[in-house]
C-alpha cells in the first residue's frame, strides 16, 4: 500500500483534482459533481468561517482521494459527512478506510460525538453501504423515493 500524507487545507489545484476523481468515479451526476467542486472554492475563498472541513490524501503531490465534512447547525456535537472519494485507480486499497479514519479523528478532536453519512438505495451504492456498515456505521433512517422514485435516501450514523 502506498504512504500518504494528510492535509485538511485546499489548495487552488485541488479544484480540478476534485472534479477528476467526482467525474470519473460512475457515482456521482453532473449537479453532484458541481457541488463537490463548490465547496471546495467555498473554503478556499472564505477560510474555515464556512464550516467545511477537508481531508485530502496524497500521494507523490498527487490527490487519491478526499472527504469533505462539517457541524451539523443547530446540533452540539453531530457532523455530516458530504464527500468521501478516492480516485478509481486506488479503490479498494484500503485508502477510503485511511481517509474515514483520519476524518473521524479530526471530528472528534473538534468535540463531535456523532457522524452522520447519507446514501442511495440503488444496487450501484451496495459496495458504499457495505463500506460504511464495515467501518462501524449503522443504518439509522431510511426515507422512500427521495432522490427518485424507488431510489431512498439512507442515513447511517456512528456515535463514541
């Protein structure tokens, strides 16, 4: 396995990686993509005062894989995880685990107690639901039709 390094700062380059891994990973469509790559350029015009929070692993300056995460608002101690991506070509190396692993830690630093991860019901997402449920997560709500019809929206959630 390769060595990485953690960085919770953007930097100007990771705009178009971002948009790379999103483009290219078959699970995210156009509107999605945008958003991913939004809040990247959020940060980094307004700086942690938009309460998105990044871990972004590298390896030999180039980006494998990120998560993008927050406070919940109105919550004490909940946080949502938005993003977590890796480049195809390093999937199923273990580097999704190494990036939830280094989020969680910071969320806990910060004095979150609980994480909360939204997905599909589609068949496409069984490896995604099967990853978090492998990394501790439980399925905690399910809300019918709500991306499309037969497509739910799953939220799972790990609590300390």
């Amino acid at each position: 396995m390769e060595t990485y390094t953690f960085r919770e700062q953007p930097v100007a380059s990771d705009i178009q990686s971002v948009a790379s891994i999103l483009g290219t990973s078959g699970f995210f469509n156009a509107e999605e993509q945008k958003v991913g790559v939004s809040l990247v350029c959020e940060r980094l015009e307004q700086g942690e005062s938009c309460e998105y929070f990044f871990q972004f692993a590298v390896h030999e300056s180039s980006l494998r894989g990120y998560t993008c995460f927050g406070p919940i608002p109105g919550t004490k101690s909940s946080y949502d995880l938005y993003w977590i991506a890796v480049d195809t070509t390093y999937r199923g190396q273990g580097l999704g685990t190494l990036l939830l692993r280094q989020t969680e830690q910071e969320i806990q630093k910060r004095g979150g107690t609980r994480i909360y991860i939204e997905t599909s019901s589609t068949d496409q997402y069984v490896p995604t639901r099967s990853f978090y449920e492998r990394n501790g997560y439980h399925l905690e709500a399910e809300l019918e039709n709500y991306y499309a019809p037969n497509d739910n929206k799953l939220i799972y959630v790990k609590a300390w």
